[in-house]
C-alpha cells in the first residue's frame, strides 16, 4: 500500500519513472496463521481488505477522504497493458468501479477482458495513461502547471503542450466512460482556466487547428437537441465555447482549420452559427442606442457610392468560382443570418476552404459593423463591456420581476 499513497503528493511526470504501480493480486504476501493474532479492534485493512467487490455505497461527490480512498484502494486489482509496447500497470478494481461504470461491464461480464482480467490500450500513450492513473489517487490533475516547467520555449507553446495533454487525458476519460468528475470537473475547468491564462498575457489561442482536429476524430459526438449544454461530458461543446469568441473569431486566420471543418461540417456550422448570432445582436443593439433601424446593405451601397466603388463585398479568390456564383447569397449580411448552414455541412466537409471563405466574410463583416456603430455613436465599442451592461440591466429587470412576483403572491393580488 506504501506504493499507492506516494502518489498523492508527486504530480510531476519524472515522479512515475521507476514508480512501482499497485500490486496485483497474484502478488500480494501471504498472511501467516501466527501473524493473525487477536488485536483489540480491526483496522481498515481487516475491515475492508477482503477480495470481494467493494459493496458498501459511497458518496459519488467524496472529496478523496482517507478512510474512503482506503476502502476503493483495497481489494483485488485489475491489469492494463498501455501502447504499444504494453506497459503494465495495474488498479484496484472497487477505485475504478467508482469512476466508470464501463470498465465494470468489461470485467464484470462475459467478455474477454472479464476472462483476462485485463484491458489492453495499445493505441494510448501511456504517459496520457499515466495522468489518468494519478488523478484516480488523489483526485488531482495538476497538468496546467507544466507550462512552469520548460523555460527553453516560449509560453505560447507551453499552453499549446498543456492543452493537447488534457484533451487526450479527457478523450481516454471518455473512452473508458468516466463520469464528470474527471472530465468537466477536473480536464474542463483546467482547460478553460489554461486558456483564459492565454488570454490575460494576450497570448493567441493556445487550441491549436491540430488538437482541434485530433478531438474531433476521437471525442464523444453530442446531440444537441434543442440547443447545447456547456457542462456535457464531450469535450466538443468545451472546445467550442472558447472558439466561439469575439476575439478569437475576429483575429484567427479560418484557413488554418480547413482540415478540422472537413473532418466534421458540423463543426464549422456551430462557428458560423456563433457569427450570425453576434451580427444579429451587433446590429440589435446599434438600433437600440440610435433609436432607428438600421439597414446593413444600404449603408454599404452608401459608403461604396462615397468611395466611388461599385462594389460593396470583397471576396478571396477561390479556386472553385462556381460554388461562389451559385452560393453567391451567402456571402451576404441577409444570406449570413438567415440561411441555416446545417444545411450545407456535407459541402464544408467536401471543400473546408469554402466553410473558411464564408467564416472570414462573416468575420470581417462583423468588424465592420462595430466599427461603424462607434463611429455614429462618437466612441469606440467595446464588446465584452457592452455584453456585460446587457447581462447586468436584464439581471436588474429579472431581479425586480421575481420581487414584483413575490409582492403579489404574498399580498393575493391579481
């Protein structure tokens, strides 16, 4: 056991280089007849050290308590065999139950792995499986502090190395069906706190079009239903939300994700969905601080007229100037905020340089929005301060509808 509790304070990768993992049952000691002698009460081995599953219920919100980390630690252990050269490892079957109710099928039921007691991950890096193996410990995933480590690159390439680890160490998670514990408590909220660390040193995007790429192949697909959920076990809706930025969506060269949106058209239509929703609110809220509508495609036409251009829209020039012509209303402000681009997934898939092409209009159309905005109102727009007076005024009115509401129930008013 001396070997299991150790790990609770080494989370440093060098820490599991000639670390022995936890025994397996074939080699536990043998406990002699004279060493079992009468003792005045048991201990928790003697209470909870017995080759049966562990059965007693255990609070799934723990937070890695000794005496309850000693109960799942107990028992007998099952086998993994990890990369390709399978290395050997081994974990108590009662601490994995509680985390993933997959691997109790497999070794619970009729299949192969139950038979072998062992699971066989040829295709995982075991240094990825080794993250996993520390979390079940101690309940610690401390994989943000690498960027500490290696002063030899920059720190936009240490964030970058953080979060392709935690997006494989959430895409094991979610191979092996572990709860949110591990992959919104723990991989999420560290991924979110990584990249919000990019952001505070203006760093660019630390997501990179590759691990982009790399979860979209072996993350969990999500139905959405009516709308998606930030807290789903996927990583995708994760990634996502941090794709689906002003910042990130006005500055990021869309060309660079070509081969993400044609692993998966769906992807670039959350993205251009995000766009239109961000011109349909830009424009929203330029007509309510100016008390008038606004007609986006008039005022192009008026500022090209005063330019002496004829032409309103500048496009890329593409290869495929037929699917230009034909999608010509696209690239539009009317055909942005209102086509539904789910439609056209299958074709983004086929050309993501088309998918791109549509993103950067869109993009530079929202630009040109805000800009226009200040410049009729006499200042520059910030938009994250102009969300935020609109989250806090529409949290004021719904804090004064739920008073009003009170009020009337308590007095019986109609």
């Amino acid at each position: 056991m001396e070997s299991n509790m150790n790990i609770q304070y080494a989370w440093e990768p060098s820490a599991f280089e000639g670390h022995s993992f936890p025994a397996s049952e074939s080699e536990k000691i043998d406990t002699t007849e004279h060493e079992q002698e009468e003792r005045p009460s048991k201990s928790l081995f003697e209470q909870y050290g017995t080759n049966e599953p562990y059965t007693e219920s255990v609070d799934p919100s723990y937070h890695w308590d000794p005496e309850t980390i000693f109960k799942l630690m107990t028992g007998p252990s099952t086998n993994f065999y990890v990369g390709p050269q399978g290395v050997h490892c081994t974990i108590p079957k009662r601490l994995l139950y509680h985390f993933s109710d997959y691997t109790r099928v497999c070794l619970e039921g009729h299949f192969s792995e139950a038979d072998a007691n062992a699971i066989w991950l040829s295709d995982v890096d075991p240094d990825i499986f080794q993250w996993l193996w520390q979390w079940l410990y101690n309940g610690k995933l401390n994989v943000h502090r690498l960027h500490h480590w290696n002063w030899k690159i920059g720190r936009g390439e240490r964030l970058e190395q953080v979060c392709q680890v935690l997006c494989r160490v959430h895409i094991l998670g979610e191979r092996l069906f572990f709860d949110t514990r591990l992959l919104v408590n723990s991989v999420q909220r560290q991924l979110d706190a990584v990249i919000e660390e990019a952001k505070a040193f203006e760093e660019y995007m630390p997501l990179t079009p590759k691990a982009v790429e790399e979860f979209l192949l072996n993350s969990a697909p999500v139905q959405y239903g009516g709308g998606m959920s930030w807290a789903s076990p996927s990583l995708r809706p994760s990634v996502l939300r941090h794709l689906c930025d002003f910042q990130f969506c006005t500055t990021v060269e869309f060309l660079d994700y070509v081969e993400c949106f044609e692993r998966d058209g769906a992807f670039g239509v959350e993205i251009m969905g995000f766009l239109a929703s961000e011109l349909k609110w830009a424009v929203n809220r330029w007509e309510e601080q100016i008390d008038s509508p606004v007609d986006v495609r008039e005022r192009k036409k008026q500022l090209a007229e005063e330019e002496g251009s004829s032409q309103c829209l500048t496009m890329r020039v593409k290869t495929r100037q037929g699917a230009w012509l034909a999608l010509r209303y696209i690239p539009t402000f009317a055909g942005c905020i209102t086509i539904d681009f789910r439609a056209y997934s299958r074709c983004f898939e086929i050309d993501g340089e088309f998918a791109a092409g549509i993103m950067h209009y869109m993009a530079q159309e929202l630009l040109w929005i805000v800009e226009m905005w200040g410049e009729e109102r006499g200042s520059t727009v910030d938009v994250a301060a102009e969300k935020e007076e609109e989250a806090r005024i529409a949290q004021e009115e719904s804090d004064l509808q739920h008073m009003v509401d009170k009020i009337i129930r308590r007095d019986g008013w109609s």
